[in-house]
C-alpha cells in the first residue's frame, strides 16, 4: 500500500511543473489551477506520510499486505 501511494505521489511531484503558470497544462496562467495542484501534492504526501508511520510505528500491519 505505502509502495502504491508513494508512487502516486511521487508522479505528482514529478508533474507538478505542468500546472504552473504559463506552464504545459496551464497555459493561460491560471493561478487556482495551481493552487489546486498544490493541494492535491499536500493531501497525497499527508496519507503517504500516514501510511508510512503506521507501518512503522505498529509493525504488525505490514504482515496484511502481500509477501
């Protein structure tokens, strides 16, 4: 799971530069388009953040993933 929405975040980060403004998705320099990106980079690295210390801090969670 914290492999899953690592990925996901990590894709975000990646792509973030798109949204920008004057950037690839947001060329017409829209200033929510940004905001909005920004919130959706928080809103994935908080639940990352959640995953990973829960897995670390009750151990026995990660034996109900796949092995």
């Amino acid at each position: 799971m914290a492999g899953l929405v690592g990925w996901v975040f990590i894709g975000r980060l990646v792509t973030l530069d798109d949204d920008e403004p004057e950037g690839w998705s947001n060329p017409v320099d829209d200033g929510e388009v940004w905001r909005s990106s920004l919130r959706s980079l928080a809103v994935k690295g908080l639940v990352f953040g959640v995953i990973v210390v829960a897995g670390l801090a009750f151990p026995a969670l990660r034996s109900l993933g796949a092995s």
